[in-house]
C-alpha cells in the first residue's frame, strides 16, 4: 500500500481561533486560573510539606529521579526506533535519540505541543527522503503509549484492591482509563479497515492524522513480532517514567504513595494532561494529583509538589536537546530496509 503524506494547512488557511497568538495566551492563561484554583482549595500553604529538607536521602532520590527520567527519554528513542522497523526501516538509535531530544527540548521548552513531533518528522524525513512514513512513524509511536497507559491503571487497581472504594480518586482514574482504552480499540477496529484506508487517502486536516494510524495498522498486522516489539518497548518507557515519579515521591518524603499508586494514578494524569488546558499541562496534572491522591491521605501541598516535581524532572533532562537541536540538523547516512541498526 503506498503511504499518503500531506503537509498542514499554511498560516493563511488556519482558522483565527487556531493561531499560536490566540491559543498560546489562553493557555497560559488556564494554568495561571488553574493554579490559583488550587491554592484556593487549600486554604493557605504548609511550605513545610511544599518543600521537604534537604539531606542525602533527598540527594540520592533526586538523581535517581533524574537518572529514570533519562532513562525514559532512552526507551522513548527505542520505541520510535521499534515503530520504524515495523515499517520497514532501519535508523540507528543514537540518530533518533537525538531528534528526539530535540523534539523534547521544543515541546518542553517552547509554547507549543506539536512543535517537538514537527522537529521529529522533518529530521527523520531529511535522513530518510521519505515523509510520508516518517509522519507515520511519530503518530503510531505517540498512538502505543495510549495503549498501554490505560492498561497500568487497571493493573495497579488489580494488584492492590485496597485503592478502590476511594470515591471520585478511584472512580476518575478508571473512568479515564477505561474510556481512553474503549476509544483506541474502536479506532484500531475502524482505521483498520481496508476499505476505510482507501477512503482516507489524500486526505486533509485530521483525516491525515487517521491515514497514518491505518497505515501503521496495516504494517503491523503483517508483523505481528513487531507489533510485540513495540507494545514491549512502550510498556518499558512507560515504567522507566513511572521509577522517575517513584524516587520524586521519596524524595519529597510522600509516605502514603507506593508503586501501585503511583501505576494506578500516574498513567491517568499523563492521559489527562495531554488536554490542550494548559501549557506543559501545568496547573492541569497538579490538580489532578491533589484530586486522586487525597484518597489516599497526600495533602495538596505534597500532592502539588509531585507534580512540580515531575514538571521539572521533564524540562531539567530535557535541556539536553538544546545542542541536538542545533547541531544535531544535518541529513544522517540513509539506511536501506535490510540493514540493522545499532545504538
């Protein structure tokens, strides 16, 4: 089947209400009132449990919150490199490690949400000469983490029993899982139709989005070892993020907040703050965490302070895409589709 790719809209065709100079400041704007909601609720701050006491213990789970961190950025790269491969081409990790740091440094550090996977698609499509999987390729790896994400929060639940019966901390998370996961399968079902692909080819504006997931599901569906190979690595990036947000919470001394928690709350803030509430999702995953782990006794203030934490965790090793981002730019060595490719 041959792949369909289709630039975006320019800027002239982009409804005003679209446009970065409409959408950045309201967004910006929905943090600040969602950040203010929250301090609101707590009715005066204990900067005590905001902001814990520095000592070695707090050193040591820092860096290793740091170290998880970068260590998910690793498997991002190896995820995108698994996704490649299933459709038919090779690039060495170190390559697409590097696009992808620098897509991090722009998404994290730059106000937008796209503009990070922009970076991606162009560079891969310079190494590659070939656009239309490359924009295949960073839709169906950002559509696996929908996949699994939904999965971790049942699991957590399943694994520990006494997280349910918590009210609004147990029914929201589910509600999101679930849903998250009945909308991916009816996508999957519906995208991968034959006679679906062959309407959505050429198409514009969204339509694209859903030309490439069916392409994606296409190539999969012949290569089931590669579909394996791509659910594994995402399940691995995602745990890595989880052991990030597991040494935040000790380092912040959050007693209450164990690895099942944190498997079955975590992945449903990732899904919520994907929303385009807010910049970075700040504001959006704070409020959330101080919703769902107040069932389980996390004041807001710690409960706010995780989800900084894990705000700064994200910018901090992002940074290092600043010099991918500038150097790392010029057109790689183009692999054929039957060599491997190494890190």
């Amino acid at each position: 089947m041959d792949y369909i790719y289709t630039r975006p809209h320019d800027k002239e065709s982009t409804p005003w209400w679209k446009r970065n100079s409409v959408t950045i400041p309201f967004r910006i704007g929905l943090s600040v009132a969602l950040f203010l909601v929250i301090l609101k609720s707590m009715d005066g701050i204990d900067w005590d449990e905001l902001i814990p006491d520095w000592n070695r213990q707090t050193a040591f789970w820092t860096i290793g919150a740091f170290v998880f961190t970068l260590l998910g950025f690793v498997l991002g790269a190896i995820r995108w490199h698994r996704v490649l491969r299933a459709l038919g081409v090779n690039q060495p990790i170190w390559r697409l490690f590097s696009h992808y740091m620098a897509g991090q440094f722009v998404s994290n550090f730059l106000p937008t949400t796209v503009g990070g996977d922009v970076i991606r698609i162009g560079r891969l499509t310079r190494d590659t000469d070939d656009g239309p999987v490359s924009f295949t390729s960073v839709i169906f790896e950002r559509l696996s983490g929908w996949l699994v994400l939904p999965v971790i929060t049942f699991l957590g639940f399943a694994i520990n029993p006494g997280l349910t019966g918590l009210g609004t901390s147990t029914k929201v998370p589910l509600i999101v899982a679930m849903v998250t996961l009945i909308a991916l399968v009816l996508v999957i079902l519906l995208l991968g139709s034959d006679r679906i692909g062959k309407g959505l080819q050429n198409r514009e504006g969204l339509l694209r989005f859903a030309n490439a997931v069916h392409l994606g599901i296409d190539r999969l569906k012949g290569h089931p070892k590669s579909a394996r190979e791509v659910i594994t690595s995402a399940f691995a990036y995602q745990f890595a993020l989880l052991l990030a947000a597991g040494c935040a919470v000790e380092a912040l001394g959050i007693d209450q907040v164990g690895l099942t928690a944190l498997m079955a709350f975590i992945p449903a803030v990732l899904i919520i703050q994907v929303l385009p509430l807010g910049i970075g999702g700040l504001g959006v995953r704070e409020g959330t965490l101080v919703v769902f782990l107040s069932g389980i006794g996390v004041s807001s203030e710690q409960a706010l302070a995780l989800g900084l934490a894990l705000y700064a965790l994200t910018l901090v090793n992002s940074f290092i895409g600043l010099p991918m981002l500038i150097f790392g730019g010029r057109k790689g060595t183009k692999l054929n589709g039957t060599q491997s490719a190494s890190m």
